[in-house]
C-alpha cells in the first residue's frame, strides 16, 4: 500500500493531529467537505479509544483505488487489554470508561466498511473504509 | 489552546478559534462555570463555527457547560454548528438534548434576550443591580 501515513496515539492532542491528516488525506482522494468531517469525526471516535482503554496505541492512514472508487482505510490498534465482547461494544450507549457509548457504533454508521478485531490481553484493531465513486 | 471568553453585557461569550483538545474542552466548562459566577452572567453563549468536528467528547463537555451554568443561574446557547458537522453528529447519534442552540451569535444573542424578558415576564428574573 503506497503512502501510509502513521500517527502515534498517546496524548489528547494526538487524536486532533490524526483526525485533521485524515481530512487533508480525504480531500486529496477527492472526499466532499461533507464525507472529510464524518471520515474526521469517525477518527477521533476512535483514536480517544485507544486512549480511553489502552493509553498507547496509533492510527494508520492509507488511500486505496479499487476499480472505479476511491477509499480512505483507516486503521487503529493498540496493544492494550482488549476488547471482551466486540459486539456488545458495537451496541449504542455500551461504555465501560463512563462516555456516551457511541464511539464504535457511530463511528460505524459513519463509515461504509467497519471491522473490529480484539482479543483480551493483546488488544484491539479497528479497521474502517470510506469510498466515493471516481467520475460520478 | 485556551478559548478565550469575553464579557458583553450580562452574557459571557466563548468564541472557540479553532481544533480543540479534550484538556481544551474541559479547560473551557471550567472556566464557564467559574465566570459565571465571577461576572453574574445571565447568559453564555459558545460559539462552535470554527469547531472542525463534534465528536462524543465534544457534545458530553457542551452539554455538561449547559447544564452546569443552568445550576448557577445561567441559560446557555452553542451557536455556529457547520451543516456538515451537523451531519456527522446525527449520524454519531450524537444529541445536544436539553440545550439551546441558534444558528449564529447573532441569532444566540437574540435568543438569551427573550430568555431574559420571559424571566423577568414570569416574574422569576433576577432584581436588576443595575
């Protein structure tokens, strides 16, 4: 995959670094202002969870072509303890660090493509993709 | 980055300028709170225009401020929220339920002053200190 760009996660200010590259990467793949700030607000869902529950982590930006459309894949991992019941966590209102429980499952609705792997004790690994049709 | 807040009139106004952290956010809720006391504002207004993205944290601290400064006496208004930030909160699932907001400071301005006539008309407005 050409041109990753890598965010190391660790502090309050890292999730406002990671969201505003994947705005600027999202208008350079052609991304509407409308589709940056959903691709930004999905970011900081979950780059603030990597921070909420494992402290330490990244977000890893990448542009793919795949026919005629274009996508953004965001990746964010850590290593921190993981995630015992993904699909409770994709519930709406589920949170174990006190917020609003809608990180994930907003994240999710704002995103076309939305995959979460997570083991307890090695940690967890959001991927999510967002695509536009070129010539349309 | 610290927001600044400017006192006019009975209203402490926050004009956020641009990407804020989540320190920033909670930054801002205390200091709200703290002036509204310091100043006996009436009303506050934050204005968000320049906000890039209204995330989970960001709508929690806003309404936190607002129901917050409501306990110490004081209407609150977010005024500014872009169309495409508004996009992405209803899609977040993200609600600003029990909190005003007006399309600008214009707008937000209006809004606290027919707040404060109602008050007054409902006789539970506070005495003018003049």
């Amino acid at each position: 995959m050409a041109d990753e760009l890598r965010i190391p996660v660790t502090a309050d200010v890292d999730v406002v670094t990671a969201r505003q590259r994947g705005r600027e990467l999202a208008a350079q793949a052609g991304f509407s202002s409308g589709d940056q700030t959903v691709i930004a607000a999905a970011i900081s869902e979950i780059a603030r969870n990597i921070l909420n529950y494992a402290k330490r982590g990244e977000v890893l930006l990448s542009v793919v072509t795949n026919g005629d459309r274009q996508g953004v894949i965001i990746v964010a991992r850590d290593q921190g303890p993981g995630i015992p019941d993904v699909q409770r966590a994709l519930e709406d209102g589920y949170s174990t660090s006190g917020g609003l429980g809608l990180g994930l499952p907003g994240a999710r609705r704002l995103m076309d493509d939305f995959d979460v792997t997570s083991s307890v004790g090695t940690g967890t690994t959001v991927t999510m993709k967002k695509w536009r049709h070129m010539n349309a | 980055m610290e927001v600044p807040i400017l006192k006019q009139g009975h209203y402490l106004i926050a004009s956020i300028q641009s990407a804020l952290t989540d320190a920033d956010l909670s930054q801002l809720r205390e200091a709200l709170i703290e002036r509204v006391g310091k100043f006996r504002a009436r009303g506050v207004i934050v204005d968000v225009t320049a906000l890039d993205v209204m995330d989970s944290f960001a709508v929690r601290t806003l309404r936190d401020i607002a129901h917050m400064a409501r306990l110490r006496g004081s209407e609150t208004v977010i005024v500014g929220i872009q169309p495409e930030v508004a996009f992405a909160m209803v899609q977040l699932g993200l609600t600003l339920k029990g909190v005003s907001t007006a399309l600008d400071l214009e707008e937000g301005l209006l809004f606290l002053d027919q707040q404060a006539k109602l008050r007054i008309e409902r006789g539970s407005g506070r005495i003018d200190r003049g």
